[in-house]
C-alpha cells in the first residue's frame, strides 16, 4: 500500500514514523517553510525535517495538487493545519484519513488538546475517521480514550496523545475495509485558540484549567506592574483573599488570590527572559519600585 502523509507539527512526528516503518510513504506534504529567527531564514516544519531525514520525497506547500494524489493508494493526515479540497479528499484509490486528538464528535476543529483542558474535561481522546467536505465530520474507523489529568497541559498531553495515535493510526489502516461508523453525539468545536489575560476574579479551578490549556503555547498571562508574565505551571489552593493579589510568597512559588480559593504559581516566563521558577522571578523584582495601588499585585481584569 501506498501512502502520502499530510501534516504540520509535532503532533505529526510520531504518525509519520510508525507509517515509514510499515508502509511504502510515497511523499510527505506539509506547509512552506517560515522565515524565523533575527536573520529571518526559512525553517522547515519539523515533519519537513524528518520527511528528509526519511530520505522521503517531501512537498512544502500550500495546496498539492490532486494528480500528485492520484496515484497513491490512501492519504493521511495529522495535524496538517490546512482545510484540503474535495479533489484532494477523493483523489486516493481508497480515500482519505485524518488523524484527530478528541472523541469525536466532540471539540471538532484546530485546538481539540487546549479546549478539552480549559473545559475541565477529565478524559478526550483519538479519533480516525474516513475525510470528507465537512471539517472533522466523517465517518469514523475507530476510536481511543486517554485520560487527561491533573498534571497534564496543552504540551503534555499533546504529546501523550502524538504516541497513542500512532497505533491507534496503524490499527486503522488495517480495519478500512470494515464498515465506518457515523459520529453519534452532539458536536462540540474547538476554535483556534489565542493567548489569553488570565480574570483573577474567576474561580481558582477555571483558571488553574486556562494556564495549563494554554500551556506552554500560547499561554495565559497577567502583568506585575507593566511586565507581561506568562504562566506555566500552577496549582489550585483553598487559601482565600483579594483576586489578583499576592497572598504570600512559598519557597515553591507564589499564591494568587482569585474569585473563589487561589491559585499557586510556580513556573512563568517573564518577557525578553528565559523560563524560570516563579519564585526566582520575584526574588529578582520584590523591591522594585511601583506605583503605591500596584504593589504586591498582579493587574486586576
């Protein structure tokens, strides 16, 4: 069997393997190059990279053409990052697969990882199912639970989630001659998500869900003062007192009063600075003079 992977970002890395190790990958399509750095070079995506690393034939581009895909047996995507057009869906002898991170047809669209987190969901999950015009909409080949926990972010379980698809992945190629099943449920979608100013006035588990959605990337942030923090890594407190204020400094971070209960903080990034424990930060900046109603406060939404 021949196959043309399709996809973007890391997410993709562990999909694109397993299929080089078991089957005849005919190219690899992912998107153009983008100019990054202080030079602004082109940097390939990373399933770029590894497609060459393969010694595969690798396509950067936004649109492939469809008689490229023509003479492939099945096409298969993976966090490609691109909606693709009926011609290239169809164009496969077999078809085309996705490959999505949620138990569809729950939180459809780009950002299935961080919206299950923010939600509180306590499980998602890996969906493959058979492409079709409709985004994240056909008929489904099998399906996998995870469970998401507590110290899981965006990253973590993006990861956890990379590893489990793979396999789920090969599994499916193995059932496309079996009947698909039509998604059952009520669609829920996941939009592009954006980084996000951290309402101290929220509850303390809302937010303890938004920092570790948006974890590392793109993040959830406060200000201290006119500095931009982002936050990492925290933890839910039942200690209580104004939202947004410090209540205390701990030797493992700091204590963030919120609407209801408060939040620790422990890892942040400050801007033009590296990563670093939170409570490194404050060393660094608890003498600093603010104006008299910032003080010992993170900016109030």
């Amino acid at each position: 069997m021949e196959i043309i992977f399709a996809g973007t970002s890391e997410f993709a890395l562990p999909s694109l393997k397993r299929l080089y190790e078991n089957y005849s990958v005919r190219a690899v399509w992912t998107l153009p190059a983008k100019l990054k750095g202080r030079h602004l070079k082109p940097q390939d995506t990373v399933v770029a990279t590894l497609g060459k690393e393969l010694g595969i034939v690798v396509f950067e581009q936004d649109n492939l053409p469809s008689e490229i895909v023509k003479g492939t047996d099945l096409l298969i995507t993976a966090s490609f990052g691109r909606i693709l057009k009926k011609g290239v869906i169809t164009a496969p002898r077999l078809g085309s697969i996705n490959l999505h991170p949620s138990l569809l047809p729950k939180y459809r669209g780009p950002a299935p990882i961080a919206w299950a987190i923010i939600q509180g969901e306590k499980e998602t999950g890996i969906t493959t199912y058979w492409m079709n015009e409709e985004v994240d909409s056909g008929p489904i080949i099998l399906q996998e639970k995870v469970a998401i926990s507590e110290e899981d972010d965006a990253g973590s379980l993006s990861s956890k989630l990379a590893k489990i698809g793979a396999e789920v992945l090969l599994k499916a190629i193995g059932m496309i001659e079996m009947q698909p099943k039509p998604q059952e449920g009520e669609p829920s979608y996941a939009p592009k998500i954006e980084s996000q100013e951290i309402d101290w006035k929220k509850k303390n588990t809302e937010i303890f869900n938004l920092i570790r959605g948006l974890s590392p990337h793109p993040s959830a942030y406060t200000h201290y003062g006119t500095e931009r923090l982002k936050i990492l890594k925290s933890a839910v407190l039942s200690q209580s007192g104004i939202p947004g204020a410090i209540l205390s400094v701990q030797k493992d971070g700091l204590v963030i009063g919120c609407g209801e209960g408060s939040i620790l903080i422990t890892l942040l990034h400050p801007e033009s600075k590296k990563v670093m424990p939170a409570i490194n930060w404050w060393n660094g900046v608890k003498n600093r003079n603010l104006n008299s109603e910032k003080v010992g406060r993170f900016t109030l939404v």
